[in-house]
C-alpha cells in the first residue's frame, strides 16, 4: 500500500512493507553493528520505551563503504535506501532539442508547477522558457503529470531520485525513499503495533502436557526449517501502538486523515493511464550464485522455495516479514489445509483398500461374472445394437465395487466431520498468528473510492448541472457564477461531496447486464455438457457394432473416459475465459472500494468455474440414466438419439472416472503446468524484445543491470485471487463427491505438497515483490470453504442414496431376501422385457447375434413383468426403495449437520492459552502506563520542590540589591525546566 495505489486522489506513503525493509537486513555491506533500523527502534513512550535490541538510527543513515555491490539497493550517495520504484517510458530527445514543460492555467490565472528543480540523478533535463516546434504533445502531458505526482510525493516528505542511465533504453526508474519521520508519522497513523522493552514469561505447560510437547518438538526437528523465526518462544514483548506523542493521538489522528488529500492524481490512475508502466518495492538482492550474499530472499529459496524442502514446516513468520500480513496468511491457510489431508488420505486410502480385500467377497458382482446365470440384457441402441450377456460387464461390476461398499457410507460422515473440523482448526490457528504477528486489535480502515468509482461520480454530477443549466438557458448571473465556481471545483480535482453517489437506478444497466452474462454463461456451461452427451450417446451407439465381445464389453469405460478428456478440456478453456468475463462484469458495476471489487469480482468468478467445473459430475451423478424410459417406450433426443442409462453395477464408477479425470486434470494442467510454463513463457518473451531494443555498444553491454532493472523484467503481482481459486475448487472435488472417489485426497495432499513449493519458487523467483498488505484473515474465501462444507453433506447423501446401490441393497437384505444374504439381489433389480413389444423399427436388425433365439431380454428397473395385468408399470418395489433413498437423505443430512455443528460448538475458536495471553498483556500494558503516569508526577513534583526553593533563595537577597537587579527576580522565577 504504497504511494496511494488504493485511490486515485490519495497517496499512502509507505505503510507496514516499508518500515518492516529496514529491519536488519543481513545482506547489507555495513558491518554486523551497523545494519539497517527498525521502527521499533523509535522511543515515542519515553518511560515505557520500544525496544532497540539491534541498532539505530545514526547506523542506518551512515555512509554505506561498500554501496556499489548493492547494484541499485541504494540511492548514489550510499547512505538512502531504495524503498519503492515506479517505472516509465520516454522517449529521448534528439541533438539540440529539449521538450517544453506545459504549465496549465485555471481561471483565475497561472498555476506553478509544483516541482521547480529536476529530480537528482541522471536524466533528461527540462528547461522552462524553451520551445520546439516538433513536440509529441503526448509525451510531454505524460511527463507533466509524472512531475506533478513526484512534487506531491516530495511534498509529502518522501526523496526521490531518477535514473534514466540504464541498460532498458527508453524506461526511466524513479526511486524512492522514505525518510524515518514519514515512517514514523505513517506508523502512527496506521496503528502499528510495536515491541516494547517490557517482556512477560509466555505460559508454559506443566506436568504430562509439557512431556507430551518436548517429544513432538525432538520429532519434529528434523522438519523444521532452518530460520530463526521459526524457534519456539518463551517470552514475548509487550506491544503498543507506535505513537510519537501518545497523549496527542487522537487528535493527531484526525489531523493526518484530512492530510492524506494529496493532488488530484494518484498511482493507480497513472499506471492506467500509462504516465507510469509500473510501480513495486525491491527484492532484498539476488536469489542464487556463489558470491550473492545473505538474504532474505535466498534464505526463503532455500528453506521454503526449493523441492528438496517438500517435507519441512514452512517459515510462515519469514514470509509474513518479506511479503505482509495477507500473503503470509495464504500460505499458513495453505498450509494447514495440506496438513488436514493427511488424515483424511489415510481414511481414504483405508476405506479403498477395503474394497479391494472385499471384492471377491461381494455376492452381486459374482453373480453377474458368473456365466452359468445366462442372463440376456436388451440392446444398448435402436436397430444397430444386439443383445448382450450380462457376464460382459463384469470387469465394471467388479470395478464399481471398489468405490460402492458399506466403508463409502462412513467415509462421507467422516468428511463431513474433518471439514467442520478443518474450519475450526484454521480459525485457531489464524487466531494463534494474530497473536503472534500483533493484529489482536487491528482493523482494517475504511477503504478510499476507487479511482473508477469517482470518475463515475464526477460524470453523473457534470451531467447532472448540464441538464441544469439546459433547463435554465437564460439564467441570471448569479447562476451564472456558482456555475461557473462548480466547473473550476471539479477541474481543480477537488473530491464531490459525500451526497454524491451512485444509486441502483445509476448501476441499474451494469446489473442487468451482469444478470443477463451470468445466465448466458451457466447456460453456455449447460449446452455444452449437452453436447458431450450427444456424443457419448453417438460413439456408445458406434463402438456396440463392434462384432469383438471385449469391445463390447469396454464400450462405457472407452466413452466415459473421452469424454471425461473432451469435458475437460473444455472447463480448461472456460476457466480462463471466465475469469476475464468475471472481471469485465465487475468493473461494469463500478464498486465504490477495492474490497468491495474484490469480493464481487471473488463471487462472480466462483459461481461461473463453480458450474463449469462440476456440472458435468452433477450430470452423471444425479441425472444419467434417471429419464431412460423402458424397452419399447424410451425418452428420445431429437427423435433420434436414445437419452444414455447407467451400467448394470449403477452410475458410481463413471462418476469416479469423471472426477478423478477431471481432477487430476485441472491440477496437473491447470494448476502445475500453466503456473510453470506460462510466467517462463512471458519472462523469456520480455527478455527476447528487451534484447532486441539494447545497444550494440560494448561498454553499454557490459554494464551491470540494477536491481530495480532485474526486478523490472519479472511478472507483476495478480493477487491472490487466482491461488485461492485454485484451491477452493480442489476443496469442493475433495468434499463434494468423496463418496464415489474415495482417494480423492490423496491426490489433493500430493499435489498441494508441490504446489506450496510452487507457489513459494514463483513469489520468490518470479514475481515482482508484492506491496505488503495488513490482514487478519482470509476474508470471503473463509465463507465460500463453509458453505461447500455444508452443500457437501447434502450431494454426499444424495451421491450415496440415489447414485450408488447402497440403499436397494439394504432394502433388498431386509424386505426381500429369504435366506438374509445377497443371493437373488441382482435378478431383484432387473425387469422382463417381451421382444415382440419393440415399437417398429428399434429391435436388432441381427437377432441371432447370441447364437439363439431371444424372447425375453432383461434391464434395469423395477417394474411389472410383460406377463403381469399391468405389464411395464412401475412396480411396489420401486417405492419402497424410492422411501427408504428419501429417508436415508433426510437421517443422514441431519446426523451430519448436527454432529458438524456440535464440533463447531465443542471447539472455541480462540484457543484458550491465547485469551489468557491476551488478558494478561491487556493488565501488563495498564501497569507499565500507571507507573509511567505516577512516575511523572513524582518528576513534576520534584521539578516544583526544586523551582520553590529557587524562589526562596531569590526573596532572601537584599532589598537593594534586588531593586538595582530588578531582572534578577523574574530571571530566577522562570528556572528552565528540562522537560
């Protein structure tokens, strides 16, 4: 949040990232004394006092000896570092010309421009008076507007320094610096909270506990990375918010929120215009190489963003340090998320193993191996399609136990349980680093307009006085004047008035567009899983003509799977296509703040991948084979095309292909592959034009680039928003449909161990270095993990109920079977079908295809017997099973959720030892402020008692003496208090 890239009219100098760089860097060239500063260095509470365990100020602003190996970390003189650079392009003048700096006029006359002298360092120099008549006016109003911001920046006490002599010909740096009285005002306005030399025992535990936790910290050792903010801690400082003037802050406060009105011009605006190409903070130095020396930045490639570390607790306080508060709860959420799939992969991985030991033990799936049972099913197609035996789809049926057993039942309670379980554990940990990273009392300030926000506001208020003045054509000339009084308001820059806003009937287009693309794209989603169904149903009917009994026999598995890679491929494509739509919709909308674009822009882009992501699932989880119809009568598309039905072992083991292809996909294409390849791509792409735009000169090659030209050429920082999706979506296949995938986390927690390192390797390596950013959570995303939480009990009963066999099995057990087993189960589940009932033109054109002669073929349903008086009807049993599928929903959603709810409640979500904590620093800080208040008293005090006798000494002088020394007495009496 530096240089107001929040708002167009505001400018934040240097908030949490800035102070946090001078803390001492260990790269630094200074000797091991003389290492940088930091804010906690500054003693505003005289008596309480911030701790200075490190250094000084006088150390952080002496002479740098070695400042050339800083390559661009400084400023020229050695002593001022580098804290942000904004970037942007020029042209340079030819021999003889030098631009014209435009001065702009009001009304009232001729405005100054704000910055008299030329930035120091090297550049092209303006001189004022010159002209050429050969100007690019465009450049020379980018320019303008460049010194215009860069005189706001210095006024606002920042020191600037331009560097136009580089190795990027055309691409001029501006580095910026911000001095330690704009740290400290900054400080103080934001609140930040800073050590104290007070320090309190943090509590320990006693007895078993603490047995229990010296055995898990020697365990865990080995998988501790090697960082010195990732030792346990046994004493922490008391923290308080910094404050030059404590007794004053209130009022200060208020003063420095009327300050931050800076110029009409802000950095967000300016980078969308293109008078700045780019604006970050530096890396700490280089990552890798023999001589680099010790940094930050390599100690994070080291111990987090290298694969050999895949095993190793992550550095979260380091990585909080380097990027901010909301990168570094993106990686402990990510973190605690992968940790939480272990035990569910292990489940998972039981419960699959289960099937396996039990398949040759399932009466079903033997009795439709079996051959002896000479059961002939009815053709898959209309006139092409032949019988077929049953015996065929034995590999499925055998397959389709893996998934579908009585452990699958207690796998989707048990996930249902572990993401209660999850939220809770993550919200004590979140709560645990707020603690740790002093954000117990943040809260984030209220958000400025955004820049788009307010253009819009101006445009309705001009619009609004041109109708005015339309109506009032011949006005007087007092109307006149305040007319013209409002137009030099706007033009001058200065904010609307807080009346002025945009209302529902303003945006009232923006939404009705967005209802209408929303509807459009779920609808695009729909037609194109539609599609895929015409085509499963097209080549299933084109593979049954094979004559091969294997081909026959592989026909389902061979179309589910291409059509798993088809639907695939698709949901890749959409995915990106949505999200720029997402993006386009939201900025229609013109949200007032940048929260308020995030989260929208957060929603729309989550329900969009949302149903292109699962709408296939759904598909053949609860409609595939649900509208069939019967032998003789069934449901036709286009009068042509035979709506597809389930295998005889039921839907559950394409529903398992379909995810875990689907799956696998996403995160080995999506979200490995594009992560890698494309910021390559793009850096090698950059790196190709740069090289075609540098110099032939030798001595201009050999030059060594800057730091801030390295970082230059790196990716710019998108958000987190992309990470975050990535993962919730993974959530969802983890939790939605676990009960007909059950190895789902397993290959969640395998990719998650390479995407951490992913994610870190393109943070540190590849990006340009994120603007720290204060958060005390993770915002909407922590909403959008407990409402799939929730949705997922219900697809699970409804997965488990209606997809898998596992409910006419029990009804079969209980209400059907005569000897108590599972014998007769699958000749209960399929009805007769008289051949001599095709409707004309759908029996096999070969019906001898088996070798003899069918009259009664077989399919899956419960109905009447073409011998019954109501032949084809749907029979009792249907029913029966369709209640007790309707009561199982009903009983499992409601144990789940209140078992879900009550490890809700059973679980605080602050943990107890840091409550105490809290309380505890909450009674320290009232001590430490009472002494301080009786220690100065005693001072004023003694300052009294001292100023008393002073007097008394002065009245025992002589009368003469003190008539000719009349200045003696009032001398005397005003004694100089050193306060």
């Amino acid at each position: 949040q530096v240089l107001g890239l929040k708002c167009l009219d505001e400018i934040v100098p240097f908030q949490t990232q800035t102070v946090r760089m001078r803390v001492n860097k260990k790269y630094s060239c200074l000797p091991a004394e003389e290492k940088g500063i930091h804010i906690i260095n500054i003693r505003a509470i005289e008596d309480i006092g911030y701790d200075q365990h490190e250094s000084t100020l006088l150390n952080s602003l002496s002479k740098n000896p070695d400042a050339d190996c800083k390559y661009g970390l400084y400023f020229r003189d050695g002593k001022r570092k580098v804290d942000y650079i904004l970037v942007y392009h020029y042209k340079k003048s030819s021999a003889g010309r030098t631009l014209t700096r435009r001065v702009h006029h009001n009304d009232s006359g001729a405005r100054s421009a704000k910055q008299d002298q030329p930035l120091p360092g090297k550049g092209v120099q303006l001189e004022m008076g010159e002209s050429e008549p050969h100007v690019d006016y465009h450049e020379d109003d980018k320019r303008f507007r460049r010194e215009e911001y860069e005189g706001n920046l210095v006024e606002a006490g920042l020191e600037l320094e331009r560097d136009e002599d580089t190795k990027i010909h055309g691409i001029g740096f501006v580095k910026i610096h911000a001095p330690w009285n704009v740290l400290c005002r900054e400080a103080e306005f934001l609140k930040l909270k800073m050590p104290t030399k007070k320090m309190y025992q943090i509590n320990q535990t006693h007895g078993l506990l603490k047995k229990i936790n010296s055995v898990i910290q020697k365990i865990t050792e080995p998988i501790q990375p090697k960082v010195a903010e990732h030792k346990p801690q046994t004493v922490k400082r008391l923290s308080y918010p910094f404050s030059r003037e404590k007794q004053h802050l209130k009022k200060e406060t208020t003063l420095l929120n009327k300050r931050r009105k800076c110029g009409k011009y802000g950095i967000t605006s300016l980078l969308a215009n293109g008078v700045y190409s780019a604006a970050y903070p530096l890396h700490d130095g280089d990552y890798e190489g023999e001589n680099v020396e010790p940094n930050d930045r390599k100690l994070l490639c080291e111990e987090w963003a290298s694969y050999g570390v895949f095993y190793k607790y992550q550095p979260i306080d380091l990585v909080r340090k380097y990027f901010g508060e909301k990168i570094g709860l993106y990686f402990a959420w990510l973190g605690v998320y992968t940790q939480m799939l272990i035990p569910a992969s292990i489940v998972g991985i039981i419960v699959f193993l289960y099937g396996c030991a039990t398949v040759d033990e399932n009466i079903p799936s033997m009795e439709m191996c079996d051959q002896r049972n000479n059961i002939t099913m009815c053709p898959l197609c209309d006139r092409t399609c032949s019988y077929w035996k049953m015996s065929s789809a034995c590999a499925t049926a055998r397959a389709s136990h893996l998934f579908d057993n009585p452990a699958t039942v207690f796998f989707s309670v048990f996930m249902a349980l572990w993401a209660a379980t999850f939220m809770e554990h993550w919200k004590r940990k979140q709560m645990r680093l707020n603690y740790r990273w002093d954000l117990t009392g943040f809260e984030e300030e209220e958000d400025h307009p955004r820049a788009e926000y307010e253009a819009k506001v101006l445009e309705k208020s001009l619009r609004k006085e041109h109708k005015h003045k339309e109506k009032h054509r011949y006005f007087p000339e007092e109307t006149a004047n305040k007319w013209r009084q409002r137009v030099k308001t706007v033009m001058a820059g200065v904010k609307l008035t807080d009346k002025e806003k945009l209302t529902w009937k303003d945006r009232f287009p923006a939404y009705l567009t967005n209802f209408v693309g929303i509807i459009f794209m779920v609808g695009l989603t729909f037609a194109i899983v539609f599609g895929v169904i015409i085509y499963r149903i097209s080549t299933a009917a084109a593979l049954a003509i094979s004559s091969t009994p294997s081909g026959r026999s592989s026909v389902r598995v061979t179309v589910t799977a291409t059509a798993v890679i088809i639907n695939l491929v698709v949901i890749i494509i959409l995915d990106e296509v949505y999200g720029c739509i997402a993006r386009w919709l939201t900025q229609i909308e013109v949200p007032k703040t940048d929260k308020n674009f995030e989260e929208r822009l957060i929603f729309k882009a989550f329900l969009l991948k949302f149903v292109n992501a699962y709408t296939p699932i759904f598909y053949v989880a609860f409609f595939k084979g649900r509208f069939v119809g019967r032998p003789g009568d069934y449901v036709y598309i286009f009068h042509s095309f035979r709506m597809e039905e389930c295998a005889p072992g039921g839907c559950l083991m394409e529903l398992c292909i379909q995810l875990s292809i689907i799956m696998l996909g996403k995160q080995l294409i999506q979200n490995n592959l594009f992560e890698i390849g494309i910021p390559k791509m793009k850096k090698f792409i950059r790196y190709m034009k740069l090289k075609r735009r540098r110099s032939l000169d030798h001595e201009e090659h050999m030059k060594k680039k800057q730091r801030y030209e390295v970082d230059y050429n790196l990716e710019p920082f998108a958000g987190l928003t992309p990470e975050y999706m990535e993962m919730i979506i993974q959530f969802g296949f983890v939790t939605l449909f676990v009960a007909s995938f059950p190895l789902a986390p397993l290959f969640a927690l395998l990719n998650n161990i390479i995407e951490i390192r992913l994610d870190a390797k393109k943070f540190v390596t590849e990006l340009r270095r994120p603007v720290a950013v204060r958060a005390k959570d993770i915002g909407i995303w922590y909403n959008i993990l407990r409402g799939i939480g929730k949705l997922a009990v219900i697809i699970n009963a409804f997965v488990i109920s209606f997809t898998s066999d596992f409910i006419p099995r029990l009804v079969y057990l209980y209400m059907y079977s005569e000897n108590g087993t599972m014998h007769g189960f699958v000749n209960h589940t399929l009805s007769s079908f008289n051949v001599s009932d095709f409707q004309a033109g759908t029996a096999p054109n070969d019906p001898m295809d088996l070798g003899y002669e069918v009259q009664i073929c077989r399919y899956k349903d419960y109905r009447e017997p073409p011998w019954s008086e109501n032949k084809y009807d749907i029979s009792k049993d249907f029913w029966a099973v369709l209640a007790a599928r309707l009561a199982f929903v009903i009983v499992f959603q409601n144990l789940v959720m209140f078992m879900s709810d009550f490890v809700d409640w059973i679980i605080p979500d602050i943990p107890k030892d840091i409550s105490q904590q809290i309380h505890k620093e909450k009674v320290l800080m009232v001590e430490v402020f009472m002494r301080e208040e009786q220690g100065k008293l005693q001072m004023l005090e003694t300052w009294k008692d001292k100023d008393k006798k002073k007097g008394e000494n002065c009245n025992n002088h002589s009368p003469r003496l003190s008539r000719s020394h009349s200045g003696s007495l009032s001398s005397c009496h005003s004694y100089p208090l050193d306060v």
